[in-house]
C-alpha cells in the first residue's frame, strides 16, 4: 500500500497484497496511516513506524494543508471512482478532520516518547513542531468552523471556504466522538508543547475543549433513544435522521454509534457530573449486548431495526471494509480503563 514516491498510502489493495487496486490517496485513509503507525510506535517502541507516520503527516501536510483558511482539503476526492474513500465529496468534512486530530494526537506522543526518531530528526525540530501546531489548528477549528453557533452543532459537509453545504446537517455520534479527542488533544498539548505553540493557539485549546463538552451534551440529547436505548447516527435541524439503509426503509442503528456514543458519555459524565450520561453509557453497553451481539457466533451485526422487532438490519452482516475492530474493540477497552479508574476514585485519563 505504501507509494514511497507520493509518501503515502494506496486507498485498496488485492486481498493477497499482491497489487495495487485503488492507487488513490484518500485524506481519511492517510488519518488513520498515521494513527496506526504512531500507536504502533508506542506500543512497540518501534522508531521506524514513528518515523513513517512523520514522513505521511509530512507528505499530507504539504499536499493538503491549507494555509489560507486553514485545515485540509479534500476536494480532488470528488473525482476518485465510486467506492473509493469515505463517499463524502465535499470540500472539507468533519469526518475526516476529527479523525486528523485523534491521528495527529498519537503522532505528537509517538514522536516525543521515541528516543531513536528524536535522535535522526534533531536537526529538523521546527518541522516536529509542526506536528504539535497543526494539532491545535485542528482543535481550534472545530470552534471556529466546523461548530454551528446557530444550531449548536457541527454541521456535516463544508465548501473549501468553510461555509457548510448544509447547515442543519449533523453528526451526531461524531459529536460525542469529539468530547473526548479534544480532551486527549487537549492533554497532549499541553505535555509536548508546554510554551512552544503560538499564543492565540494556546489560549483557544481549553476554550474548544469547553465547547467540545457543550456539543457533545446536545448531541447526547438529540441522539440517544430513551425509549428504545442505543443512539442515532446523526440528524437534520437537531432531529435524528432515521436512515433506511439496509433496513429496507424502516429506521435503523448502526454499531458504531453506540460504541462511540458510551464512550462520549463517560466523559460528559465526569465533566458535568449527571448520572444522566453514565445511564445512556451503560445504556449503550446494554443496547449492543441485545440488540446487537451475536451470542453464537460471536461479534456484532453491522445494524438492527430500531422497532420493538430488535431484528438485524442488515441480515447476518457482522464486517465489511467499514467495520472491523476499531470502534468496536477500542471502546470495550477503553470503557473498561475508564470505570476501573472512576470506581477506584482516580482520575480517568483521555484517549483517542
């Protein structure tokens, strides 16, 4: 997958990795490159997958960055070929911009936990800063764009000016994604970047993560179904959308809102302290045990009919290229870490 002439990575590959099927390369695609590589680096100690997650941000960084509005482009992606990329063929999306800051959050941890990457790029250390100062773009742009003061959402799609395509479009279970990637941004900032980030960036990280709490209680509130459980994927004007999908025109869920909706909810529940929002986490929890899991088989299925029916929507689909063990895995994981801690009366602290 790796195109060292570009620096970065194919969107698709034959199933034997024998060749190249979708040379294209996507934004998101190359968010979670980075993110990969840099928690692969830490886990492992591993220099060399440190120092190829640099060489992607810094591929993607002079393709894309936009250094007049700020942010990254992804409009030449309206042109890819159907199936290629996330299908979203706007300008900009918050989809992939959040994601940017949870891959960007691990590279800044990545490269300063990473003796050996340090050591063959000391010469370049205003370039690694670049790491810690787009991260707190990226943060300060959900304040100051992708945020909808007239609906108190992020809206979905945007043009390249930043104005949204739709403005009462919203995202939900992003939302409640996005509570704790600005806290754990938020962290590793104020760790790596101690004094070294501009000041008009400095000061706006705590005041986005403040909001990033706000919308994600509002986001709880219009996506969580207190008669059924489970959360909706998204909404229009600060209603749930019930997309048909593969339901056959009746109203779904999917798997991974509920996922990222728990954990979104245990950090509303320890910034605002209503058992509200430790209710709707484990309300989730519940939700994906029996509407969700397949108790002989094993897994999830992709989605169920959100009727009293509790049927799968999707017959007995459980994977594709879009579901695997990224939310699924990680937020059983990281449920488990953060109650242990709030049980044990210690301070939970923030991932992405």
């Amino acid at each position: 997958m790796w195109d060292a002439g570009e620096g970065q990575f194919a969107w698709e590959v034959s199933r034997d990795g024998s060749k190249v099927v979708h040379p294209e390369k996507v934004l998101y695609g190359q968010a979670f490159a980075i993110l990969g590589l840099s928690r692969y680096a830490r886990a492992a100690g591993n220099g060399a997958a440190a120092d190829l997650a640099w060489q992607v941000f810094s591929s993607v960084d002079a393709a894309r960055h936009d250094p007049q509005l700020g942010g990254y482009l992804e409009e030449v992606e309206a042109a890819y070929p159907p199936g290629v990329g996330t299908g979203d063929r706007a300008a900009r999306s918050p989809n992939t911009h959040l994601h940017l800051i949870e891959a960007l959050t691990e590279l800044s941890a990545a490269v300063g936990q990473s003796a050996e990457h340090k050591a063959r790029v000391d010469a370049r250390l205003a370039e690694l800063a670049r790491v810690d100062v787009r991260l707190a773009e990226l943060v300060s742009l959900v304040g100051s764009k992708l945020y909808q003061p007239a609906t108190g959402h992020l809206a979905k799609q945007f043009h390249r000016d930043w104005t949204p395509v739709d403005p009462q479009a919203q995202l939900f279970a992003h939302e409640l994604e996005l509570v704790y990637f600005v806290a754990a941004a938020a962290r590793q900032l104020a760790t790596a970047s101690a004094g070294a980030l501009p000041a008009d960036l400095a000061a706006v990280v705590p005041r986005v993560q403040q909001l990033a709490i706000e919308v994600g209680l509002r986001g709880s509130q219009a996506a969580y179904d207190t008669q059924l459980g489970g959360f909706w994927e998204g909404g229009h004007g600060g209603r749930p959308t019930f997309e048909g999908g593969c339901g056959g025109g009746q109203p779904v869920k999917a798997w991974w809102p509920q996922f990222e909706g728990m954990l979104g909810s245990f950090w509303l529940w320890q910034a605002s302290g209503d058992g509200t929002h430790l209710q709707r986490m484990l309300g989730a929890l519940s939700t994906l045990q029996q509407r969700f899991a397949d108790p002989a088989g094993g897994g999830e299925f992709f989605a169920y009919v959100a009727d009293a029916s509790g049927k799968p929507a999707c017959g007995t689909q459980k994977a594709d290229e879009w579901k695997a063990d990224y939310h699924s895995l990680r937020g059983l994981l990281y449920a488990q870490e953060w109650l242990a801690a709030a049980r044990a009366g210690q301070a939970a602290v923030p991932k992405v």
